[in-house]
C-alpha cells in the first residue's frame, strides 16, 4: 500500500493549491464612506471577529440591537468591549448607511 502515502500528499497538495488567493477570484465588498474614520473605525471593531457585513444587511431600526449583541459576544470570548464612543460612532454609521424599509 505505498499508494496511500503519495495519494495523502496530493491532497494535500490540492488542498493548499485551493487555498492560494491567487487561485480564487478576488472577492471586494464596497461599502459607504470607505476613506471616512467612520468606516474605519467600523471595520477595525467588527472585523476582530468577522468580515464586517453590509451596511444594508439590516435596517436602521435593527441595528442597535445588532450592535449590543456583538458587544455581548465580545465580552464572552474576553475582548475587550467597545468603548462608548466607539459603539456610538459604529451605530451612527451603520443607521446613516443602513437598509431602507424592512425585511
């Protein structure tokens, strides 16, 4: 069974090769006010944890509690919690650029 070996590092192999970004297309979100602090502060909070999702993948209205409950999230894996004025700027920048109407 010398076949098992050399299959093991084929795949190997292929499963690196398909993890090089140069093999996948290049994936960009682009989101509202990219060069603002605003945005920047947005995506440094959000992105410890995640890809910092649209601003349209909530409404205005929904988004506070999005917020409070990340921040609960944040405290549970022992991070260190926004700050006031942190969450508050995240807040107004998620409502300001948020979805219209409901889902």
């Amino acid at each position: 069974m010398k076949s098992g070996p050399l299959l093991l590092v084929g795949i190997l192999v292929t499963g690196i090769a398909a993890c090089d970004p140069g093999n996948s297309p290049k994936q960009t979100v682009d989101y509202p006010e990219m060069d603002s602090p605003a945005f920047q502060n947005y995506r440094a909070q959000c992105s410890e944890c995640h890809v910092p999702p649209r601003t349209t993948t909530h409404t205005a209205a929904e988004w506070p509690s999005v917020i409070a409950r990340m921040q609960q999230h944040r405290v549970q894996r022992r991070m260190a919690p926004m700050k006031a004025s942190e969450m508050t700027a995240v807040r107004d920048y998620l409502v300001r650029n948020a979805a219209v109407g409901t889902h």
